[in-house]
C-alpha cells in the first residue's frame, strides 16, 4: 500500500486520497517516535533531492535539508537567482535536468499567477516526483503538519470547532496558500471550519465552493464571517494569521483600519476553555498576536513547527 506512493507528485493535498494522507501521518508519527528514540532511519540512504527556493524559508528549508540527512539521503538546496532560471531556463528543462541527477525536485514559489504554474510545469516533464514547498495556491507540507498536531493535541477531528482568522501584520504581504489549504483540508476531517476576514481578503469563490462541498461530503462545516469575535466564540484552535489581498479588491481603507484584527488574551477568553493557538510561523509577534498569547499556555505553535520535520520527512520517504 505505501509502495503505491513512489513517484506520487504532492503538489496539493487536493490529489491526495484521505487515504494516502492518512498513512503519510501514520509514517510520521512512526518517524517522530524513532526520532526521540535515535533510532537510525535510513529510508532514504543514497537517495537527494533538489531544493529550489524562490524565496526565504527557515521552517521549509529546514525540514527538508535536516529531514532527508536523518533518513540517510541528502538535500541540494538551490538559490533560484544563482540557478540559470535567473537566465531565462524554462521549468521544462529544469525539471528534466534536475529529475535526472537526482530522485525528487523540491520547490517552493508563491509569486501570484506563477507559483503553482511553474511547479506543476516541472512536474508535468520531470521524471521523479515534485514535492511544493509552497506555491501561491498551496501550502502542503504545512497542512499536512497543522492536521499532524490537531490529531495529536485534540485527538478527535470531527466535529472540532477550528477558525481560520485573518490578522493584521506589516512584516510583507503574505500569500493565501497557507488558509487556502486549511480551508480546503479541515472540512476533509470533519472539522466544523470557520473562516474569518474583513472585506477585501477573501479567498476565491471556488476554494469557498469546494470547502464547502467538503464539509458536506465529511459532515463537517464550513462558513465565511467578517466578525473576529464571532470566531473566536467557542473555538477548540484558533489560527490567526495575515494573508495579502490576491484580488488586490481591498476596499479604499488604511491598512491600519484592521489594526483591532489581532490574537490577544481577550479574544482568547472568548474561545473553549481548552483553545489552541496555532500559526504556520513566522509570526508578527505584536501585530497579529500578542506574545501573551503565543508564549501562552494554549500556544501550539512550536509543535506544529516540529512536525514540519516528521511530516516532510514522511512524504519524502513515500515518495522518492
Ligand atoms: N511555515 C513556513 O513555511 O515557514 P518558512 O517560511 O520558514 O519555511
């Protein structure tokens, strides 16, 4: 059954099955556990990868470089602006050459209208599997590492209460992908999935339409609020964080108007008593969440950012 996975591209949680997803968590609860128990786990020996970033990472880069090293392969990580892509070289010959050294390609480009184009590209040519490391749409390996530490924290996932809240923050325009695939993944676990913004910051109707659909398929919920409070309102985990405006459609306000868009200790009051705080990281520590909160005693976030480690490396033992 995992053998089914060789050479599968994880590019959305989208083309992965429940099922597969599933046994992706299963791998890295297993792996997390031989991790603490430094137990050798040499799944991968021999095997690289390429690493291509077309922008900064601590987390992602991280993950996978120390990942594939603890599984007995090895990591190239590639700068995009010394690569000959700064030349003008198209993702098809990137994506044959690099598949052809090695037994996977990692990327990671979340440029609007680019991202997902170019790794998808790359996969649709390369002969080994293409893993995102977040694209402008996507954000894999992160939603595989939130639902990791949901299951883990709250056990059950059906019927959780879970808001995805937008937040303010003035550190750079972050992109969609990291909502966009909560919003997408919770509804599949049966999770009942608020998502909250002020006017200006949705998320494309046909990601509102396919969560929905979800949520009806898993008997979960979706809904779309624009009242910070109201989500907050009897939430088992609460995940504020910003997101840019992709359809630049934000209406003729100041960015400081959504100041008051902010995790703090009152709004957590506001929550179950047993709320967790989660955040894909890196936080805007005093604009989006006050450190109250995220050194708090209901803040997850340090271990949701840790199993961004046993998951890349479950998918990269599954895969390659
Ligand atoms: N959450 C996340 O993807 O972190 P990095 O940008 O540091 O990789």
């Amino acid at each position: 059954m995992y053998r089914t996975l060789k050479g599968k591209h994880f590019i959305t949680l989208r083309d992965w099955t429940n099922i597969e997803i599933d046994m992706a968590l299963e791998v890295a609860a297993d792996l997390k556990r031989r991790f603490y128990m430094d137990e050798p786990t040499p799944l991968l020996q021999y095997k690289t990868i390429a690493l291509m970033f077309f922008e900064a990472s601590t987390r992602t880069r991280n993950s996978m470089e120390m990942g594939i090293a603890q599984l007995g392969g090895h990591a190239n990580y590639l700068d995009t602006s010394t690569m000959q892509i700064s030349h003008g070289e198209s993702a098809k010959d990137t994506g044959i050459i690099l598949s052809s050294f090695g037994h996977g390609i990692a990327c990671r480009h979340c440029v609007w209208g680019e991202g997902n184009a170019y790794i998808t590209e790359m996969a649709k040519h390369a002969s080994r599997p293409v893993l995102s490391l977040q694209c402008d749409l996507y954000h894999p390996m992160q939603g595989l590492a939130d639902l990791m530490t949901i299951k883990e924290v709250k056990k059950e996932t059906k019927g959780l209460n879970v808001s995805i809240i937008w937040a303010y923050a003035t550190s750079h325009k972050k992109p969609i992908s990291v909502p966009l695939t909560q919003a997408l993944l919770f509804p599949r676990y049966g999770m009942n999935v608020t998502l909250a913004h002020p006017k200006g910051f949705e998320l494309p109707d046909w990601v509102i339409e396919e969560a929905k659909a979800n949520a009806e398929k898993y008997h979960g919920s979706f809904r779309v609020i624009d009242d910070m409070d109201e989500a907050f309102r009897g939430a088992d985990i609460v995940i504020p964080k910003n997101w840019g405006s992709w359809s630049g459609k934000v209406p003729n306000v100041s960015i400081e108007d959504f100041k008051h868009w902010k995790c703090t200790e009152e709004k957590m009051s506001l929550a179950s008593p047993e709320v967790c705080y989660m955040h894909a990281l890196p936080a805007d520590r005093g604009n989006e969440v006050d450190d109250s909160v995220i050194d708090g005693v209901h803040s997850i976030v340090y271990q949701e950012a840790e199993n961004r480690l046993h998951t890349a490396k479950a998918v990269m033992a599954l895969t390659l």
